[in-house]
C-alpha cells in the first residue's frame, strides 16, 4: 500500500483497483491526491480550489 506524502499514514487503495484520473483522499489528514499513472503508481496532491467541473463550458449571461 502506497503512504500518504503528507502524514506517511498507509493509504487503502490497490494499485490494480484504482485508474488514472481518480482522486484519493486520505483517511488520516483529510489530503487529497489524483492518481497520475498507475503503472507505477504515483500520485499528485490536489491543489485547494480545484473543481472537477472546470471542463464545462461556462453559462453566458443573458443581457
């Protein structure tokens, strides 16, 4: 099992059970991280304001 970066506490996650993409919260300081590769598995912490949603257009306003 791979330790968070920021507390070292073991992270509940299989390497075969997680893909590219998905975010990993640890259990311990609350930190999240996405899995960059997992082949081998590395993970990046999520920055603070980060929104899953920024991929959506934005609504324009009606005048």
């Amino acid at each position: 099992m791979p330790l968070c970066p920021e507390c070292e506490t073991a992270l509940d996650l299989e390497a075969d059970e997680v893909e590219e993409g998905d975010v990993i919260v640890c259990d311990e300081c609350g930190s999240e991280y996405e899995v960059v590769t997992t082949d081998p598995l590395e993970l990046v912490k999520v920055d603070e304001g980060y929104d899953d949603d920024e991929d959506e257009p934005l609504e324009e306003e009606e005048e």
